[in-house]
C-alpha cells in the first residue's frame, strides 16, 4: 500500500468517526492482513444439513471468524480485514449486511478488500446490472483507491 493511501485511513480514523469502515479498492494490501470469509464461513458450514439451522449457526460462526481475526496494525490499531465477502449475500444465511458492517465497525477498524463496483454510498457485489446492492448510507466510512 504506498503512504499516501495509508495517510489517507489514518487521517479518516482520526477524524474520530462513528464508524471505522474502510472499503479498499487496492490492487496492494500488504499492510494489512485478510482473512477470506468465504472460505471460512463456508468451512464452518460444511456440515449444516438444515436449512433452518443455517442463519443460526451462520451467525455463531460468523462472530467467531471476525474475533479470531482481530489484529493490530502500529498506525490504524485494532482492525479486522475481509476479503471474499459474497457469502454473506446468501439468502439462506439472512445476514444484514449493512447492520454487520455497522455494528462491527464501531470499535474497530473494519477493512473490506472490495472488487465489485461502487457508487459512494452504494457497493455493488458484482456488477450494478447484475447483483445485490449493499447501502452504507448512516456508516461512517472511507473507500480508498490505488492502482
């Protein structure tokens, strides 16, 4: 990540916002460490054979994945840096995106590695066209670009 994006975050979380959440559209994240939670809600599911279950575990493992993947970063301090986020769009899971996304990002820094299109405050999980629309109208947040 070169110092004027990471200048950027730091500036942003010093403005004491509400909320941390940081949207990265980075080609470079190497400042920070993702964790892929599609991959490991996915994991943690792998066994879930209920449909009514499903949303109820979902969220049991979903709380645990975001504490396990708790770091600090010497200039941003406590954050959590996600990647692969699709899975949280699935129906089955009935996962509010936008209330996950302000509720963890209140005492933390909350990254998001974010490939689909945006329109601030509207992410796009895939394409406009074609896809679900995430709102973050009411979460204080920044999105960051470096090609």
């Amino acid at each position: 990540m070169n110092t004027a994006t990471l200048n950027q975050i730091v500036s942003f979380l010093n403005t004491n916002p509400r909320n941390r959440l940081i949207i990265l559209k980075n080609k470079n994240e190497s400042d920070f460490l993702f964790t892929d939670i599609g991959f490991e809600l996915a994991t943690a599911l792998k066994n879930s054979t209920q449909n009514k279950q499903v949303s109820m575990l979902a969220s049991d493992a979903l709380e645990g994945i975001i504490n396990q993947s708790e770091k600090t970063h010497p200039l941003i301090g406590k954050y959590v840096a996600l990647t692969n986020i699709g899975i949280l769009m699935e129906d089955a899971l009935k996962i509010n995106v936008p209330t996950f996304l302000n509720s963890n990002s209140q005492n933390r820094s909350f990254l998001l590695k974010w490939d689909g299109e945006l329109s601030d405050p509207l992410l796009y999980f895939l394409s406009k066209e074609n896809g679900k629309t995430i709102n973050l109208k009411g979460i204080s947040h920044i999105i960051t670009y470096e090609v």
